[in-house]
C-alpha cells in the first residue's frame, strides 16, 4: 500500500530543538484519532519491550504530525498527522496498546 505519510522519526520530528515533552502534550492530537481519552492507555514498544503509559511517552510536535517516542529505547512508537486527504495514523512502533475498560 502506497501511502503520501511521511512524518519525521522522533529524533529529527523539531530540527533543531532538544524539547521533548511528555505523552499530554499530544494527547488532544490522539484523542481526535481514538475517540476516547489516550492518556489511560499502556502502550509497548515493539523496539526494547518496554510498556509506558501513554503520558510516560516522549512527544514531539509541531512537524508535519505529531510524533510519540519510547523513553527506553527513543524508539518512534506511533505518529498522526492530518492532511486534506485525511488524518493518518502509524502505530507500527507498537506491539500493544491497551484501553482500559471503560464504565
């Protein structure tokens, strides 16, 4: 499948910038994508294993998406972007995520 996303990996998503910030920083972005809160969601990387809250993520915004990194490993663990084609969403840094149940 041949796709136009092209978001930047977690280490060149704000070129020259060393701010990173945490998971709530891009959780209105996911939020628009799940329809449900994101920041309840434990997410694993598929890179070193490790299982984060999605707030524990590293956030990185103000690319052409929004960017989650893994703080074990900077992994790249997903990224959402919108374009007028429509909102695309890479979650193949995952091998999980779980939504809590909701009431």
């Amino acid at each position: 499948m041949t796709s136009e996303f092209s978001a930047p990996d977690a280490a060149q998503a704000i070129p020259g910038s060393s701010t990173v910030l945490d998971g709530n920083a891009a959780a209105g972005e996911f939020s628009r994508v799940f329809a449900s809160d994101p920041t309840m969601v434990t997410v694993r990387c598929r890179g070193c294993g490790a299982t984060q809250g999605f707030t524990q993520l590293k956030a990185y915004l103000g690319g052409p998406g929004t960017v989650l990194g893994c703080r074990g490993c900077d992994a790249t663990i997903a990224r959402v972007a919108t374009t007028r084609q429509g909102t695309w969403l890479d979650l193949s840094g995952a091998s999980s995520w779980l939504f809590p149940p909701t009431s």
